[in-house]
C-alpha cells in the first residue's frame, strides 16, 4: 500500500510566474494539472504559496573535498538539497559517475556538466582532468558528450610563477574548444574568479562564468551584450578571507587580490545586474562547501541588492527557462516547493520549506 493519495491538491496561491497567481493545482500521475480531475477520491491537500522546485545551477553532486565519493554520500548531498527545495541541479563539474541517480523518481534532477577541465596543477587536487591547452578540444569534445548540455572549464587559478590568480587558456584554443562545444550541442561555463580571462572567455563565445568576481566596468557590457549569464556563487565568496589568510605567507599578492575581489562582491553582482547581464542562483556545494545552502543564496543576491522577485526568479521560473525545464506548466512533472509566506515579500521564507513535492510524491 501506498501512503501517497492518487491525487495532490495544492491550494492557497500558487505562483506560476512572478505575475502569474492561481489559486490552485492538481497532480494526478506525477504532473501538474489546472483541471480539477473528475471523480477522485483519495485527494490530499497541500496549503500554501508553491514555487516551482528550485534550482540551484552551480551544484557538485559525487564531489567531497578530495575529489569522488562514494554513491551513499553523494545520495545524501541530493537529500540535503531536496531538503532544502533544490530539486535541479546543474552540476557544475563532478569527477563521479551519478547516473545512477537519474532513475531515482526520488531523487533532485541533475543536469551535468561532465567533470572539471583545468590546466595542469591549476586546481583542487583530485577535482578535475588537468591537462595542457594542445588537448583542450579533445577534452571538451568529451566532456560535452558525457555531460547534459554542458561543460566545465577552470578558467583561472592562481599561478605558482606569477604568486597571483592568472588566466589559464589561450585564447586561439579555448575559442576553438568552446565552437567545439556549441557544435555538439553543448553550452561551455567557467570559473574565474580573476579580471583577466574574462574578455578573451566572452569574446571566444562562451555562455557563462561562475563566481565571476572579477567583472569591472570593462568587461560587464561586454557580458550584458551577448547575454552571458553569470552565477555569482556569493556563499562561496563569503569564504574568501579565509581562504587569503591561509595563503597569505606562501602568496602573498594572491591573498590581497582575492580581499579586493572579496569586499567588491555585492557592488559587483549589482552593477551586472543593473547591466542587464543574467544573474542565476549556485552555491558551490560540494568540494568544500555544504549541500542545501540555496535559501542563503538568493538572501546574500538581496543582500547585494537584486530585487528579490529578480533573486527568486533566478532560482525559479527564470533559472528553469534558462536550463530549459518547465516550471509548474500543465501537464509537466509536479517539482514544486510550498511555503508559509510568500517568498516574493521576504525571501528568507525559502529557508523553511512546508512541503517538497518532487514527480508528484511529497517527500519533505
Ligand atoms: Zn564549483
């Protein structure tokens, strides 16, 4: 016997999108439905404001801090994100194989990225295939097809030689990894936390940039142009000073660019949303950050100054159009998170979800 009822009701005020208010909705075999079904018996009811499940687009699911884990770990890092409400991920690179996951109904669906690509011993140790520009194409041809529609590279890391971050890719081999990339149908993102691969990364065609601490006045039209999202990861920025301190001896120049980064954050993350560049909700968890962190991210985009229907919208209704999943549309997979209040008032609503409902089952 099931304790599931056939059929869900979501009553109370269900946001479809930011101006889209219903009172109402249905699931019946797992998907959404506007149309009260006939003749049901076992319904149950869900009282609240529903959003659609959230998304969390920089996500490392299978990736502890040195490097793979083993499946029961990584299944309770996508607990801990359904938890909270995550129930899509983009994973933003994992050395692990998580497909096993995909035929979890019970599970956050994942859309990967493959594993990370960085320069030869230019990353966390453990984390990626560390390899040199002449073999860039051939990895990213890879890692485009094991993935879901994208690709990971690291796009500066700090340089033993020069004691500071440094760009890691000519820009002749990663503009023809990236047209590589977008040939098999794959979108390319990196991580930079610098201000120096920016312009040679957007120029060369790429969609996106993770953390993207280092946008000036310079490079934020450049992104706003052609429409490059970036996801500002700030529960991960806020860890920055530590990170400087525990540098600090060894490089000392890199310590002080990663506090000047750090302190710009909010000014930066809103002065390219001012732009008009596409901002998206990521925590970073994995590797060292924990799982289950999203409400805290969309409160630290407030905190830098994004309205927040824009804040939740870039975890919701705007982060799944952008990663091409349907919200709360008739007929798609009933994925949506209900609240006591609604979230476009007070974001922090986010962090206390009533109820998770994930393929149409309550799971939280
Ligand atoms: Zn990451």
């Amino acid at each position: 016997m099931s304790d599931q009822a056939a059929v869900l009701h979501v009553k109370g005020r269900v946001l479809v999108g930011p101006d889209d208010i219903r009172d109402e909705l249905w699931i019946v075999g797992g998907r959404i439905t506007y149309e009260r079904p006939q003749g049901a018996r076992d319904i149950r009811t869900v009282n609240g404001w529903a959003l659609p499940g959230l998304v969390d687009a920089h996500c490392h699911v299978g990736l502890g801090p040195s490097g793979p884990v083993a499946d029961d770990i990584a299944e309770k890092q996508a607990l801990t994100d359904r938890e909270a409400g995550t129930l899509l991920i983009r994973d933003a690179g994992s050395p692990s194989d998580t497909r096993w996951i995909d035929d979890r109904a019970d599970l956050p669906k994942i859309i990967r990225a493959g594993r990370h690509i960085a320069r030869t011993r230019r990353y966390i140790r453990g984390f990626a295939h560390e390899i040199e520009p002449d073999d860039l194409v051939a990895y990213v041809a890879q890692e485009a097809r094991r993935g879901d529609g994208w690709v990971k590279l690291v796009g500066d890391w700090l340089n033993r030689e020069t004691g500071d971050l440094g760009a890691c890719w000519p820009r002749a081999e990663v503009e023809a990894a990236i047209t590589e990339a977008h040939r098999l149908g794959a979108r390319v993102t990196a991580h930079c936390f610098a201000e120096d691969s920016l312009r040679d990364l957007v120029e060369a065609g790429i969609d996106c940039i993770e953390h993207a601490t280092g946008l000036t006045e310079d490079t934020i039209p450049l992104f706003a142009e052609r429409g490059v999202a970036i996801v500002p990861t700030l529960v991960n920025i806020a860890t920055f000073p530590q990170l400087a301190a525990g540098g600090e001896a060894k490089f000392p120049r890199w310590s002080a660019h990663m506090r000047r980064l750090h302190e710009r954050r909010y000014d930066t993350v809103r002065a390219a949303y001012d732009a008009g560049v596409p901002v998206f909700v990521g925590t970073d968890a994995g590797g060292t950050l924990a799982h289950g962190l999203v409400a805290g991210e969309v409160a630290e985009l407030v905190t830098a100054g994004i309205p927040p229907v824009e804040a939740l919208s870039a975890t919701a209704w705007g982060a799944r159009a952008w990663l091409g999943r349907p919200g709360l549309d008739e007929g798609a997979p009933a994925d949506l998170v209900v609240y006591e209040g609604d979230p476009r008032a007070d974001v922090r609503v986010l962090a206390a979800p009533r109820r998770v409902v994930l393929n149409g089952k309550v799971v939280g």
